[in-house]
C-alpha cells in the first residue's frame, strides 16, 4: 500500500507543482506587484514540501486505521450491540470537536504561512540589495530583523504542538468512556 501512496503523491505533487508554476508564469503584472515574493516562494517550497512528504502518509495511516477501527467496531458490535450506541455518542462527540479543531488549526496554518512568507520577502529583499545595506552600512539593522522574524517563525512550531494536543485529549477521553461503558 505505501507504494502506491508513493506514485500518487508523486504525480499529485507534479501535477500541482506543474499547474501552479504555469500560472505563476502567466500571471498579470499586477499578481507580481500585489502578492510579496515570500508567499510565492512559500508556495513552492512548505507547500509542494507537505504534498510530497506529509499528505501521502496521513493518506495512508488514515485508510489503514479506518479499516481497523472499521473492523473493530463490526466484532465488537456482534457481541455487544449496545456498542453502537456508545460508538455513535462518540463518533457526534468527534464531529463537534472536529469542527472546533479545524477552525483553530486552519487559523495556525495561517499564522505559519504568513510568518514565513513575510521572512522569506525580507530574507529577499536583503539579499536583492545587499550592495546598497552595505552602501549605507545598515547591514546589522538587517541581521536583527533577519533574527526576529526567525524567532517568530521559530515560535510557531510551539503553538502548532500545542494546539495538536487537542484531538490526543479528545481521543483518551473518549476511550476512557467506552472502556467505562461497556
């Protein structure tokens, strides 16, 4: 199965990879003097970087943990039917903590691209005029702005844990209710 999860997330990525540049490269003037270069470049690097390594391999846990449980769930239920009422309490409990994760973890993920978009324009921008930072003899101002954006870039992966804690809460508690209940 990991595999064929490897070939399609391979032709996934180069196909998005192919249609995104394609459009970067017909894009009006006016994308290139509206959206700064730090999110076009995050886009072809953190993006086509999460098509490649991470989708392909939650794809996979997913559809393999879904036929365990699905399994599960069937042998358990032909012994105890009053199961089902547990499961379909837990599955309601999942779906409203669901959409509250979303929302906050879409809400992150926002954060996370905005930071790094604005880190990688600054990182540009000093690097297109170097001759003149160093012309002026600015170029220390630049390495600690530099080194702030890096901290809040850095400071980012701390909320993202601390928001993916979230669903591990909601999966021990519920596990310590169906344990209770049946």
């Amino acid at each position: 199965m990991g595999g064929v999860f490897a070939i399609l997330t391979f032709y996934a990525s180069q196909s998005l990879h192919r249609d995104a540049l394609d459009r970067v490269l017909h894009a009006p003037i006016s994308f290139f003097d509206t959206t700064p270069l730090g999110r076009i470049m995050n886009r072809f690097s953190k993006d086509v970087d999460t098509i490649d390594n991470v989708i392909g391999d939650a794809c996979r846990m997913f559809i393999g943990t879904l036929v365990q449980i699905i399994g599960a769930v069937v042998l358990i239920s032909v012994v105890q039917p009053w199961f089902l009422l547990a499961v379909a309490i837990v599955l309601l409990a999942y779906y409203w903590i669901a959409m509250y994760y979303r929302a906050s973890a879409r809400e992150v993920k926002r954060i996370d691209a905005v930071l790094r978009s604005s880190l990688y324009a600054h990182f540009g921008e000093a690097i297109g005029g170097i001759s003149t930072i160093h012309a002026y003899q600015v170029s220390s101002q630049f390495k600690r702005e530099n080194e702030r954006r890096m901290d809040l870039e850095n400071s980012q992966p701390e909320v993202a844990i601390v928001e993916a804690r979230l669903p591990r809460i909601t999966s021990a508690i519920s596990r310590i209710i169906i344990m209770r209940w049946c």
